[in-house]
C-alpha cells in the first residue's frame, strides 16, 4: 500500500533523494521521466522488430532459412513472456528507478551483442537478453506512468509512453532496410543501441525514486488469472496480436517474393507502414477514451480486409502499398486499446496485470512468428496473410461480443 500523502523532503536539491508520492495536480506532473519511459519504450520496440526488415539479410549472413531467422523474433516474445510477469514479483522489493535503469542497461548490451553476432547462436543468446528487458519494462510501464502523474492525465501520460511504440514503428522498418542495404544489417543495431544509451542517460536523469508499491507475488497472479474479465482480454490478446506478427514479420519475404519489389520501394512501404501506425496510435487511442472494445473491433476487422486483399492480389504493387501502409494504422489501436482494457479489469494490481498482459502479447508474437514461419517455408510467403486472417477474425469476434462496454450514467 501506498501514502495518499507526500513524504516531507528537506533536501532542496533532489527528485532522486526523497521517494516519489505521485502527484496530484497537472503542476506536479513528472513529464521529463514520462518522456525517459518513451525514449526506453522507443528502444525496446526498435531493437525487437529490426529483423523484420532485415530478414534476408541475416538469413543469408548467418546461413539460416528466412524462417529460421524469423525466430530471432520468437525467441525475444518467449522470454519476454516469461519475463513479463515474473520480474515483477522477483524485484518487488527493490526500487522501480534502479530495476529500470538495469532493464535499459540490459537492452544496450543485447544491441551490442547483436553487433558482435556472428553465428545464429550468439545472435539468439542477444535476442534472449532483449526479452528479459522488454518483458520485465513493459510489465511495469503503465504502473510506473501511473504515479508520474495525477489520476486525471493517467490516459494522455500513457498516450506519451505509447507514442514510442509509433515512433519506432515509423522509424525502425524503413530505417533498418535502408542501413542493411548501405553498411549492412549489424549497423542498425549499432544504431539501436546507442538510442539505448540514450534513454538510460536520460532516465538517469529524470526518474524520481520509486519505491516498490503493489507487492505482486504467484498468488496475487493466479487470483488475476481467475477473473473472468482479464481471461478474455487475454485471450483475444493472444488471439488479434498472433494474427498481427504472423503477417507483419514476413512481410518483407511477401513483398519480395510474391509482389517482387526493390529494396528502396520496399524501404518506402516500410516507412508507409510506420507513419501509418504513428496516426494510428493517435487515433487508437481517441477511440479507446470511449470504448476499448471499438477501439480493438475496428482495428482487427480492417487487418483482417487486408490480409484478405493481401492473399487475392498480392502481386499488385499498389495493393501490396496501401495494404501495408494501412496495415500499420489499423495495427495503432492495439496497445492503448489492450493496455486500457486491462488496467480497468484490475485497477488494483496493475504490475501484476501488466504483466500477464505483457506475456500474453509476447507468446502471441511466439505464436504468430511460428505459425507464420512455417507456413512461410512449406507454403510460400502467403502464409503470413493465411495465418492473419484466421487468428484475427477469431480475436475480433470475441471482443465483439465479450469485450467492455462503456458504463451509462
């Protein structure tokens, strides 16, 4: 349990010498650590999806299939799934500040290995590290945001946090495609790492002590997972988000195989794909301040159009474009549409609920990067929109009928 009422601090100079009670006005709104959280969130995401546009460049540097390289992917979701809701419990009595300044430290040395990787094995040891960090940030992220700011800007703070998942949507595909292709694939990692380093030196700077607050512990766990709106949320989770990463990380085999592209087009379909998840975050998000449920519903029904125009006339460069390109927008409303759904499901637990929603979406990646690459390599790369359109009509229909619905006063 946490004071409603803040610690008296002597000590003029410091954040970082008094612990943080969290504000309650719009004046005492912690911004600059809202935006360390953002710059951490932006280097998770990048470093996490760089192979996507660098599929067959590492496939054929390191000898693997695409498929094959494609589980670099999965291997960061499974143990980011594992991860997500363990770390909170194995760290709840340390304080938040230093467990992420070590989760920010850890993504730079997993970019550094990724730079170093020479075989598949090294490079799947960094991918390793680089779930344990996402995993144990993202469980924590809404939490730790919660006490930045007063109650009433909760939405617009995790809005900010959000944004670097659009930033990095944007930035990572087009920007990792055209580095592979100019000094080759290990240079966007050097690029992704010194981001990395960057977040650290700035939350080194702006986080204010954190104490450990809900406690989380196997039981409170367990007792979440008995609750029925959480098990829906996390089954639709695991169902819409599958579907997602079973189309997006073979994207690029599509593009060049099926639609036989040139790098720069597809480095410019990429960036299309980015800005429109940029928007689409924004847009996701006004949606999702009415009704999560809509917010879900209408990204995964037009995910689920594309997909199919996708697998009908995917040889069409202008389909393949706008298809991509509108891919990424509809993919915006997901985080801030799941991220709410549950933080209202279990506003009392919310790292522990944080962290089921985290490992739920980090085995969805798993699954989908899986169930795609196998289709990918026995099918042709058409099996990513086939895995898509299945999975995500499935999650779409179930929060149709099972998700929240606004409370009428």
């Amino acid at each position: 349990m946490s004071s409603t009422s803040p610690t008296p601090c002597l000590d003029a100079g410091a954040a970082r010498a008094c612990p943080a009670a969290r504000p309650t006005s719009a004046a005492q709104a912690r911004w600059p650590a809202v935006a360390s959280l953002t710059l951490g969130v932006f280097g998770l995401v990048t470093t996490e999806f760089l192979p996507v546009s660098l599929l067959t460049a590492m496939a054929g540097d390191l000898g693997v299939t695409a498929g094959m390289a494609g589980q670099a992917i999965t291997a960061t979701a499974l143990v980011a799934a594992v991860a997500a809701p363990s770390l909170p419990v194995l760290t709840r009595r340390l304080d938040r500040r230093h467990v992420v300044l070590g989760l920010t430290t850890l993504l730079a040395l997993a970019n550094l290995l990724a730079v170093l990787a020479h075989s598949y094995a090294l490079l799947m040891a960094a991918r390793v590290l680089l779930g344990v960090a996402l995993g144990g940030f993202w469980s924590m992220a809404a939490a730790l945001t919660m006490r930045l700011v007063p109650a009433s800007l909760f939405a617009r703070a995790m809005s900010v946090v959000l944004a670097g998942v659009s930033v990095a949507t944007v930035c990572a595909a087009p920007v990792g495609a055209w580095m592979g292709n100019l000094w080759g694939w290990r240079s966007a990692f050097v690029a992704a790492g010194a981001v990395s380093l960057l977040a650290l030196a700035v939350q080194l700077r702006t986080l204010p002590p954190l104490p450990p607050r809900d406690h989380p512990d196997l039981r409170a766990l367990g007792a979440l997972l008995r609750r029925p709106a959480v098990r829906i949320a996390l089954l639709a989770e695991l169902l819409v988000i599958s579907g997602h990463f079973a189309g997006f990380t073979y994207v690029r085999p599509l593009m060049e195989d099926v639609t036989r592209l040139s790098v720069g087009t597809i480095s410019a379909i990429l960036l299309g794909y980015g800005i429109g998840g940029f928007f689409g975050n924004f847009a996701g998000g006004w949606i999702a301040e009415r009704s999560e449920r809509r917010a879900i519903v209408s990204g995964g029904a037009l995910i689920v159009v594309l997909a199919t125009s996708l697998l009908l006339a995917g040889d069409s460069p202008l389909v393949t474009a706008v298809a991509v390109s509108l891919w990424g927008f509809a993919f915006g409303a997901f985080p801030v549409g799941f991220q709410t759904w549950i933080v209202r499901a279990a506003p009392d637990q919310a790292e522990g609920a944080g962290g089921l929603l985290v490992a739920a979406f980090q085995v969805a990646i798993a699954t989908g990067a899986i169930g795609g690459g196998v289709l990918v390599d026995h099918i042709g790369a058409l099996g990513g929109p086939a895995f898509a359109v299945t999975t995500l009509a499935l999650g779409t229909l179930l929060t149709l009928r099972h998700g929240p619905r606004p409370a009428r006063a």
